[in-house]
C-alpha cells in the first residue's frame, strides 16, 4: 500500500474532528448548512494534504541522510 495514502487515511479523520472543534457557524449567514459542511470538508481536506506533504517530504529527506 502507498505510504502517503496510509498518512491521508489517518490524518483525514483526524483534521476533520479537529476542524469541527473550531465553530464557525457565525461567520456564515443563517440557514447555509450546505455550505458549512463543504467548508469544513474542503478546509479538513486541504489541511491533511499539507500535512501529509509535509511528513512525506522530511521521510524522504532524512531517507537520504
């Protein structure tokens, strides 16, 4: 299995719990569920995808020393 899905598998979950916790229902005009929820899943996937980059990146670095 790719190393890099394993690390989307585990931190994916794990951002989107954390992006929950963050509570910016008032920011947005009432009755926009919809668009919560595609905000908290766009924001969860784009931070797990820097992460993700970020730990493959220093595996690889530190892979060469």
């Amino acid at each position: 299995m790719n190393f890099k899905l394993v690390l989307y598998l585990f931190f994916i979950p794990f951002i989107m719990w954390v992006v929950l916790q963050l509570n910016i229902e008032k920011y947005f005009k009432k009755n926009s569920e919809i668009q919560i929820k595609f905000f908290y899943l766009f924001l969860s996937l784009s931070i797990s995808y820097l992460i993700v980059n970020l730990l493959f990146d220093l595996y690889e670095t530190f892979s060469f020393l």
